[in-house]
C-alpha cells in the first residue's frame, strides 16, 4: 500500500465501517452543538450541578465520617480540591450567566443606535466580573465544605 492510499484511507475511510464511525461522531457533534442552541440548556446544566452539590452536602450531613476519610486521604485531596471548587465555580459562573442574560438584560433603545446590540455583547467587563465571580464562588464553595465537614465530623 503506498502512502498515497493510506491517506485517501485516512481522510476518506476504507469502507462501510469507517463510514459508520463518521456518521456517529456527526451524531454525537450535532448533539453538543444543539445545546448551544436549546434556550433552557443553561438552565439543565446548573440544575445538575445543584443536584450535584445537594447530594454532596447529604452525604456531609448524613455520612460525615465517611466523607472525611475520603475527603482527608493524602491521595485523594488535590482530586476533591478541584471537583470541589469546580462546582462551586460551574454554579456560580453559570448562575451570574443566567442572571445577566435573562433576568437583568439590558435592550437597546433607539439613542443608543443601530449597532447598539453588537457593542453590548463585546462588553468585555461583564465577561472578567462573570469570571471572577465564579472564582470567588468555587472559593466560597470549597471553604464552605471543609467548615461543614469540620463541624459534623
């Protein structure tokens, strides 16, 4: 096989099976790309990650010396740190996102001009402050759940 037919074979498939392959990487794009456009994704998403967050703090209240040893294991610290603070991030970042998107939006008026929609979207400041306090609140989250677990365990 020349290398000219393995790349045809790369880029084109070599048969009904790659072509398969292809068709379900479509499939699995499409879906992803079609929760960009579902007004209420933004909101199944911060609903998971608030089921998510209730159930780690059912586990805090009812099943507190389970969850320090796992917690306060020397392997398993830098792992919950992060999903900790991830979550609180997620929940905030996603939950000032849907505040700023659906409760507060700003509509243009008539002074403000024709390209008025497009300037409020390239508002940059809005975007660092959306950041920033998603950070404050994956901090917030983190020291939250030690205190918890320090005070039931």
């Amino acid at each position: 096989m020349s290398i000219r037919d393995s790349i045809r074979d790369e880029l084109y498939g070599d048969g009904p099976e790659a072509e398969l392959k292809s068709e379900r990487q479509a499939a699995a794009y499409e879906n992803l790309l079609d929760d960009d456009e579902d007004p209420w994704a933004a909101t199944k998403e911060l609903l998971i990650y608030a089921i998510v967050e209730a159930g780690i703090l059912g586990l805090i209240f009812f099943a507190p010396h389970w969850v320090a040893g796992f917690a306060y294991e020397v392997r398993a610290m830098p792992y919950i740190i992060v999903m900790i603070f991830a979550l609180g991030f997620l929940i905030s970042f996603r939950s000032i996102k849907l505040l700023r998107t659906r409760v507060f939006k700003k509509d243009p008026t008539e002074e403000d001009g024709i390209a008025a929609a497009y300037t409020r979207d390239i508002d940059r400041e809005n975007r660092f402050n959306n950041w920033l306090l998603g950070a404050a609140g994956g901090l917030v989250n983190l020291i939250g759940f030690f205190l918890l677990l320090a005070l039931f365990a």
